[in-house]
C-alpha cells in the first residue's frame, strides 16, 4: 500500500469513528432526555415536532423516516435508530432540552 492510499484509509477510519461517537452520544442522550431506551410515538412525535397522530398516520402509511416495531399493540423504536437519523438527516438538537 502507497503512503496516499494509507493516508485516505486513515481519513476514512477516523471518520467512520467519529460517526459511531457521535451516534452513541446522541442516542445517549435520547435515552437520558426520554429516560428510556425505546421510544413510543408520543417521543417520536416530540422529535420530529409532529402530532402524536401524524406519527401513527405516518407508521401506517410506511412514511416514517425510521424502522418501528409494534410491541403489545403499541409502535416502538430504539434511540440508536432515532440518532442515526438525526445525524443522517441533521436535525437540530438545539430542540432537545439539555440533560444536566
């Protein structure tokens, strides 16, 4: 391997890492704003700045932007989903209150 394609290599890995960091400060921050690991669609209503309705019009019609799984009739999904798609789509976290 040439020193170029080591140095892009390198640039490439160290992106992927800071990904993953920002992925699990994000989704760590989710579950401590929420205090929990799965989301329902009241939360996910909350992060997308939608209606609690709009949310499940949106599960139904499969316009959600993110993987849900139904659990005892009600709509779940995880906050590592939710981040990546925050991070994916740069939401503003301004709009999450801050956890002390």
């Amino acid at each position: 391997m040439n020193k170029k394609t080591t140095m892009v290599n390198n640039a490439i890995a160290k992106r992927m890492l800071n990904a993953d960091v920002n992925l699990v400060i994000t989704a760590d921050h989710l579950a401590n704003q929420y205090g929990k690991a799965l989301l329902d669609t009241s939360d996910m209503a909350d992060i997308l700045n939608l209606k609690e309705h709009t949310v499940k019009a949106y599960i139904t019609t499969e316009k959600l932007p993110f993987k849900v799984t139904k659990i005892g009739g009600k709509w779940f999904t995880t906050t590592i989903t939710v981040a990546q798609y925050v991070i994916d789509n740069q939401v503003d976290k301004s709009q999450f209150a801050s956890v002390a």
